[in-house]
C-alpha cells in the first residue's frame, strides 16, 4: 500500500504540519479520509502521495475516502496558508466539505429565495457590448484579471450575466461575490431569474445542512452558477472559467479571523490556477485596483442622469439629526409618494453620554470606546456586548446634567415618525437584521411601500437597486473622516458616492450630504462625481506616503492582560524583523478590546508574503513563552483597517 501526505483537520498551531499515513491505491490529492491523531479520529486531507515512509517509525493507516476536493482548492488552500501566515489545517478547513447531514431539509431550491430579478434588455449600450466581448476574449485566452468600472447604474451587472452566460455556454462554471450576506437576496434574484436551477448560493448564514445541500450540489455539477460572499470563493465549481467580485472596494471581502484572507486576492490566485478570468466590479474602486488592473468602463449610466449633490453644512442647522433642507425634500417625498434612503453609520438612539458637569463619557469597562445608548433604554458597548442600565445621574461627579451625543439609527427613526409620520419608516441595521430572512423582508417591504423611508447604516449603501428612489441623504458624513486610518478619505468618498447610486435610476434624484466639514475633500470630488479625479488625487497621497498599492502592510497585534506586554513583545520582534526592504512602524498602543491590552507593529515591505511567513515563524518559537505570560498575537498581511 502507498504513503501519503495527510493534514488532519485540526486548529492547534502545534500540530501545523502533516504526517505521513498508509492510504489505499484509489486515494490522490484533494481526498478527504479519517486518520487517527492522539487517541481519535479526525477528518484529514490528503496533499500528496507517492511519498516515503519515515525509517523506523509504524505508520497508520488512513480510512477510506470519504469526499474529494478538487486539487485547485488544495493548491489555492496552501498557498493562502503561507501567503496569511496561516497553517495549512486552517486553510484547508476552508475548502472541506461541511460535516455530512441528511438531504432534502431546505421548503424550496435556493434561486427562488432571492428577491425579484430584472428582465433582460431588449439590447446592450456598445460599452456594455465592449465590455462583455473584452470578457469573453480574455476567458479564451486562458484568464486573466479586469476592473468594471461605471457609475452605479451604468449597467454592470448585466455585464456580469451576459459574461457568465458566455461562460456557461462554453461548458465552465461562475462564481459571484457579493461583499455582504445582506447583498446575497438581491443577487441570488437576478442571477436565479437567468439561469434558474444551475443557481446556487453559499454564506455563512446558512444552517450547516443547507451549506451541505448546496456544496453537493455545485461538486456534482447540478448548479454551475455560485452566488455568495466572501467564502463562496472556495466553492468546488468544475472547470471554473469566470470570477466576479461585485462591489470591490468593500472591505467585507476582508476575513477577520484566522486565516484572515481577503477574497479579493484569493479570487485574483484561484482564476490564475483555472485560467479563468477574474472581473472586478465598481462605481468606485480600491486605489489600488485602479492602479494595477486593465478597465473596462461603462461611461454613463443608463436612463436617468446621476443625481445633483448638495452639501448641507451642519454648522449653520439647528436641526440635527435632521437638517431644514432634508426635512424639505423628505415632506415632498411623503406628500407625492416615493421612496427615500438615510443612511447614518451608527446604531442605537446616541453615540455617546457625556457629563456637562465634570467632562466624562460612559464606557465599556472591557473596551475603551463609548457605550451607545439604544431604545430599551440601556447602554451597550458595540464590540464586547457588555450592556448597562442608562444612570440617572453622572457616576463619577453626581451630576444630572448627562448629555446625549451624536444620533443613532433608532433616534432618526423616532424623529422621522415626529416629524414626517406620513412616511413609513423601515430600519436596516445590525440590530434588525440579525433574524433570518429580515434583510430580505425589510427590502420588499420598502420595495412595495407608496411613500418610505429605508433607514440604516452602511448595508443601505451598497448595492441596492430599487424603483422610486428620489432622495438619497448621509446623515451624518463626518464620522469616516475621524477615524486614524490612511483609508478614511477613501472610504468616505465610496460611501457618499455609492448611497448617491441608489437615488434617480428612473428619475431625476437628489443626494442631500449632511457635514460640519463641508470643504473636506472627499465631498469636493463626491459633488461633482469624479471618482477617476479622486481617485489620481489619492494615488500620487499614496505614493509619497509610500502605501499601497506602492507596498504592501503587514500589521502584528499584540494583546495581554496587562499594558506592558504587548509593547515588550513587539519591541523585540522589531529588532529580529528589521530588513533592509522593510519599513517597520511602532510599536504603539490600540484601544483596549473585551479586557485585552493591545499594541501594534505595522511594516511597510514589497514581499509581504516572506516577512508574514518570518514574523508567523518567530512568533511559534515565542509561543510558549507568550503563553505562560498571557499573550497572544495576530499576523495580518494587507489589513484593512489600522
């Protein structure tokens, strides 16, 4: 019987390596079989065969096969491993089947859970048809990679059918990503309305018999078609020929947890492993897609023109959350019906409360951010979940003289029903959408209303595509613009620009931006929609800065008990990790989070795969040391937020 090279299953960075099993004759790489380890069985997968066995030393036999993977996946899966200072086990858990369960448990197939799709067009615009044959000559080529630009509304996404049409008839598979499983109803409704039961859909949100039904189905070749987030991007599509990543810019591509992969780069790997072609899609993308990928550009959009952008300045209202301006054209809209999106990028009824008397702000005992305060009356932290009743009086000074900062989503919901109680007021935002089938539900419902208003945090900008839309509002634009990381500009500008999208796709619309900072660059550029000004504004920032896409970040946390250990640690790990092509910056504290003191090392280097693999290897050696002390560390090779 042969040797093979086996990974068990198994999350212990102790264990990151394989061992050596006895395998029958019918097992090759990408096989999933049960091997012993330490006194059990786990499920192990199966990277190489035909090795020698170690001298001297008995070797197990492994089980029968249970599944297979396609050997892409285990490749992809390697390389994502040694790309994110991952182990191999963890990276292969990504392209495993889900633990097996009984068929048949879904009340209907997945493409009939989207919401209504749009019909095909009679014809394409000449961009569009440009654009689709670009696609397809790249496919036949053998792959490639290409960014879709256009104006929201432009079209894009019939792009994206026409290209996965070509694909199919060509006998190859697709794969679309959207940024957020809240996207997924929308999208899964368009592509189901084309190809029906080659349909498939894979997210997290799933219960694991569904994920199951749906993976059998795509390895079996039944769906052809897989639309999902970020994790759909390791779905076992036969003869892959076309990836699309839709809302790029987003950084919900981006995992947080280990491995912490950004399926925008795993997209770009796994289309060069199947010569397929990757096609990256936005009305505002990454500096750095902008910067490295070949365009295909839909110029204008479709129908109606884009929107006109006021800005309002906040520091001549006295209306906040709402200003006169927004008021007006929220009472045409509930007089004459219609449908308007605000979008405030904060949950709950404030941000914060602070004490007139002595100056402090309620915090999270675990975190050091501010409690916001939410409906029911209590205080939560948004990070740990730690929650406290709201005082009646200041806690440090005894004062009543508590005041409430900033708005939240719930507190605009409530001025609305005040002030314009004609419209029906629907909420989108981690609070509402966490049962399962809400994010649908709230979208058809405001879908079907006469006169709405779509309330919500950032989900509300993305994507969305709904009749009727005549103001589009950011209530709140200045909270991006705060945040200590070299991205804020950036992400400001795609949130104005992407929620003005939503507004006038049928009709002339308006986007109402609300600011105390009304000369900030993001919103010079956003009233006039000049996303390729913005965008050369931000590149030549970038380079002189000498961050991406010029190089590339690698960020290692530090977290402990106590504040002095994850500075010491760092301090030491800079001076075995200073080369002469990295630029090294810190260490420096973060905030505190869930109890744990944080600090942080951030490198500037052109080959972040070898420091992460240099940083992921001295930290194993520091392990037991880090432990026994109570630290812990994370590498993440190109963050997204600092």
């Amino acid at each position: 019987m042969p040797f093979a090279e086996i990974y068990p299953l198994v999350t212990a960075r102790a264990l990151a390596r394989s061992f050596t099993y006895q395998v029958t004759e019918d097992v090759a790489r990408g096989a999933v079989v049960s091997v012993g380890l330490g006194g059990r069985r786990v499920r192990g997968i199966v990277v190489d065969t035909g090795v020698e066995a170690p001298a001297g030393i008995e070797i197990a036999d492994a089980g029968p096969v249970i599944e297979r993977i396609p050997p892409a996946l285990v490749e992809l899966a390697l390389w994502l491993a040694d790309y994110y200072g991952s182990t191999p086990a963890r990276a292969l858990a990504l392209v495993a089947p889900f633990s097996r369960s009984r068929r048949g448990e879904r009340r209907e197939p997945a493409f009939t859970h989207g919401l209504p799709g749009e019909p095909e067009p009679e014809e394409l615009t000449l961009a569009q048809q440009d654009a689709v044959a670009r696609v397809v000559a790249v496919l036949g080529a053998g792959g490639g990679h290409l960014l879709l630009h256009g104006p929201t509304g432009s079209g894009k996404t019939e792009v994206y059918l026409q290209a996965c049409s070509a694909t199919l008839e060509r006998g190859r598979g697709a794969i679309v990503l959207v940024p957020e499983i809240a996207l997924t109803p929308q999208a899964v409704g368009r592509f189901g309305a084309r190809f029906g039961g080659l349909v498939a859909v894979l997210h997290s949100a799933l219960t694991d018999a569904e994920r199951r039904d749906e993976r059998e189905r795509i390895a079996s070749g039944e769906a052809r078609v897989v639309v999902g987030a970020r994790s759909a991007i390791f779905a076992p599509v036969h003869d892959l020929g076309l990836i699309v990543v839709d809302e790029e810019h987003d950084a919900s591509f981006k995992q947080e947890s280990d491995p912490r992969y950004d399926a925008r780069t795993v997209a770009a790997k796994r289309a060069a492993l199947e010569g397929a072609v990757a096609v990256y899609g936005s009305a505002t993308p990454r500096v750095e897609s902008w910067a490295r990928l070949d365009r295909l550009e839909l110029p204008t959009r479709i129908g109606a023109p884009l929107p006109s952008v006021r800005i309002v300045d906040l520091r001549r209202e006295a209306g906040y959350p709402l200003s006169a301006p927004l008021l007006a054209e929220l009472a045409a809209v509930e007089e004459r019906g219609g449908r308007a999106i605000l979008l405030l990028n904060r949950r709950g009824i404030s941000g914060a409360i602070h004490c007139r008397a002595c100056g402090s702000t309620r915090r999270c005992r675990s975190c050091d951010i501010a409690l916001t305060l939410h409906g029911e009356g209590r205080l939560h932290c948004h990070h740990c979940g730690y929650s406290t009743e709201l005082p009646k009086k200041c806690p440090e000074c005894g004062s009543v003289e508590l005041a409430r900062i900033g708005a939240g989503t719930q507190r605009l919901e409530a001025e609305l029903e005040r002030r314009v109680p004609g419209l029906e007021r629907i909420r989108l935002d981690a609070d509402t959408a966490s049962r399962p089938g809400a994010v649908r539900a709230a979208l058809e419902r405001f879908g079907a209303s006469h006169a709405a208003a779509l309330i919500g945090t950032q989900m509300v900008a993305k994507g969305h595509h709904f009749p009727g839309v005549s103001v589009a509002a950011v209530v709140d634009a200045d909270a991006g613009l705060s945040f200590p990381d070299f991205r804020a500009e950036e992400r400001t500008f795609q949130l104005v620009t992407q929620l003005a999208g939503r507004s006038g796709r049928d009709a002339p619309g308006k986007v109402i931006v609300q600011t105390f900072q009304p000369d900030a660059i993001p919103f010079m550029f956003a009233v006039r929609h000049d996303v390729a000004g913005f965008l050369a504004r931000e590149l030549a920032r970038r380079e002189e800065l000498d961050y991406p896409p010029f190089r590339n970040l690698v960020s290692i946390v530090v977290s402990g008990s106590e504040p002095g250990g994850p500075r010491r640690v760092l301090g030491e790990l800079r001076d075995a990790l200073a080369l002469p092509d990295v630029t090294l910056m810190g260490p420096a504290p973060l905030l505190r989070l869930r109890g744990r003191h944080r600090a942080q090392l951030l490198a500037k280097t052109a080959s972040p795969r070898a420091f992460a693999t240099k940083a992921a290897r001295l930290l194993t050696t520091a392990a037991p040391a880090m432990r026994r002390d109570g630290l812990a560390a994370v590498v993440d090779v190109d963050p997204q937020s600092l």
